[in-house]
C-alpha cells in the first residue's frame, strides 16, 4: 500500500513468475493505486506477425514449442488480472506507422532478439530458418521489399 502507480513497459511477456508479480503489483499498490502496462500492439495485417507466426509453426512441425517465458498474450494477462478483482481499461495513445524488411525479421530470429526463439535448440532454428526463407520468397517475393503498416501504443489501465 505504498506506491501510486506500478509501471511495466514491454516486459510482461519476458517475466517468467508473471502472476506472481501480478500479486506483488496489488500488494504494494495505494488502495486506488494503478498499474499501468504499456505495449505495442499491430494494427490489421501485419507482415510481421504473419513471418513470425509462420517461423513458429515451422518449428512446432520439429516437436518444439516456441514460446514467450513469462505471460503469453494480452489476453491471458488481463484475464489473469480480472480475476484478481481488477478493472483493466486500454488506453490507446498513439497510432503510428512502422516498415517492416522481410529479411530484417528473419535476421532477428536468427540472432535470437525475440523470446519466442531463446529456447529453440541450434539445429532446430537453423533448418527452420531455412524453411522460413524459402516460404519468404515464395509468399512476399523480394525479401528487401520494404512494408509499411500500422501500429499503436496502447496503456493497459489496472485498478484492483
């Protein structure tokens, strides 16, 4: 019953005890304190989201489960909150426009920058990898073609 506000900013999903830090959030909350999340969230077709999907099926077909450590998505969280007694209200600041490079976001898999591939075993990301280039070509063509979408900051407003 300390703080005002608790503020997470794109981390939620690194956080491997997720729901107990959840419990710590309200514990050390002010009766009408808030927890803030803050995130990143596409806007429609998402280029993206579409490769990196892909990427995670091709090495789900090698028996591997690509996930994120801590919580899985928005919806898990907030459900996870609610059920804490929690009221969450999305406060979306900003929409924005972002280029996306095929080739840029298999790079970034391969060098492991997103959680989803931190515990894919080697031989699995490197024949994935693979796979997921070919398909690249395939469905986007020229892997340098640069693609413009959409995307917002959203506030994730939490009273307990």
């Amino acid at each position: 019953g300390t703080f005002d506000a608790v503020l997470t900013c794109h981390v939620m999903h690194l956080v491997g005890p997720w729901r107990e830090a959840l419990l710590e959030y309200r514990r050390i909350l002010k009766p009408k304190g808030a927890y803030i999340n803050a995130r990143t969230e596409h806007v429609g077709e998402s280029i993206h989201e579409q490769v990196r999907s892909h990427w995670r099926s091709q090495v789900e077909e090698y028996g591997v489960i690509s996930q994120r450590p801590g919580v899985k998505d928005e919806k898990e969280l907030h459900e996870a909150l609610r059920s804490m007694g929690a009221v969450v209200t999305q406060v979306e600041v900003v929409r924005f426009p972002r280029s996306y490079v095929v080739r840029e976001l298999i790079e970034r898999i391969a060098k492991r920058s997103f959680s989803h591939s931190w515990d894919v075993p080697d031989d699995v990301l490197e024949k994935s990898l693979d796979e997921l280039k070919s398909w690249s070509l395939q469905e986007y063509g020229d892997l340098d073609k640069v693609f413009e979408e959409q995307a917002c900051f959203i506030l994730d407003v939490t009273h307990f």
